[in-house]
C-alpha cells in the first residue's frame, strides 16, 4: 500500500496512542507472559493514510532482543503489518538486537499464520499463561477468536 506513512511514534502521541489501544485492546495497559504493558508509553511505529492511524506497533528493548508488544492493523491485507514488522526489524538491527519475538495467543490462528509468513518461528506453548494473566487484568475474556477457550500464550521468534 504505497499510499500509506509508517513513522516512529514521538512523545506527542502518546495520548491518541493510549486511546487507541483501549479502543483495540479493551484498556490502555496489556498483559503478556506475567508482565504489564502500557503501550502508549512504548516505542513504536504508527501508519497513516489519509491523515489517519490504519496501524499501531509498539516493542520493547531488552539486552539482545526486541519485543513487539503489540501489533494493529485496522485494514488487513493491505500490507500494513508488514512494513511495520519491517519497521521494528530495522530498529531492532539498529539497536543490535539479535532476536525479535512475540507473544500472541492459542485462539489467534491470523496472527500465527502471519507472523510465520514473515519469517517468525514457534518456540514455545506457555500454558496457562492468559489464565494467569486475568489475575492482573481480569477483563481478558475467557472465549477467544472462534469460540475458542483463551488459556495459552504462543511465543514465536525470529532471529536477525
């Protein structure tokens, strides 16, 4: 999609950020592998088209690896969340990571099917991990995509 900015996110979007991923997320914070996650005040890249956000990313460094904490793209198949993978890849070689990696859940067939199209593998079934999870916020729902019971969380990599 060529008529499409990606941009890293600046300190000035941090509140449009927030509100948008309450608005994806169901709250401003995010729970992945025991940990919170406020992606507002992440690095991150955002896309536009026509002077509005179509797709969020934000990641965390940490030592040697990079993590996307999340990933939105609100018009899927348009190449969005490519050129934002794209985008994290670059910063995470710049930052001299070694490992890009995620957490995404049991329910999420779209997500596995994209992230292994763009080169990441499944490294890990961490079970239970999403009913651990409700401890810290409890409005994760227990059906996921399809019906499916939301238990389990999927780690998935990518070395660079």
């Amino acid at each position: 999609m060529s008529d499409v900015e990606i941009r890293p996110l600046v300190a000035a979007d941090r509140a449009w950020v927030a509100q948008f991923i309450v608005e994806q997320w169901g709250d401003a914070m995010v729970v992945a592998h025991g940990r919170v996650y406020y992606p507002a005040e992440l690095p991150g890249f955002a896309a536009f088209a026509d002077g509005r956000c179509v797709g969020l990313l934000s990641y965390e460094l940490a030592g040697d690896a990079c993590e996307i904490v999340t990933l939105d793209s609100l018009l899927e198949g348009r190449g969005i969340g490519s050129r934002l993978i794209a985008a994290v890849l670059a910063a995470a070689r710049a930052a001299g990571c070694a490992r890009l990696w995620l957490i995404t859940t049991n329910d999420n067939m779209r997500a596995l099917h994209f992230y292994q199209k763009r080169g990441f593998a499944l490294v890990a079934v961490h079970r239970g991990a999403v009913d651990r999870a409700r401890a810290l916020k409890p409005a994760i729902p227990t059906l996921g995509f399809g019906g499916i019971p939301l238990h389990d969380e999927i780690e998935l990599e990518r070395w660079l």
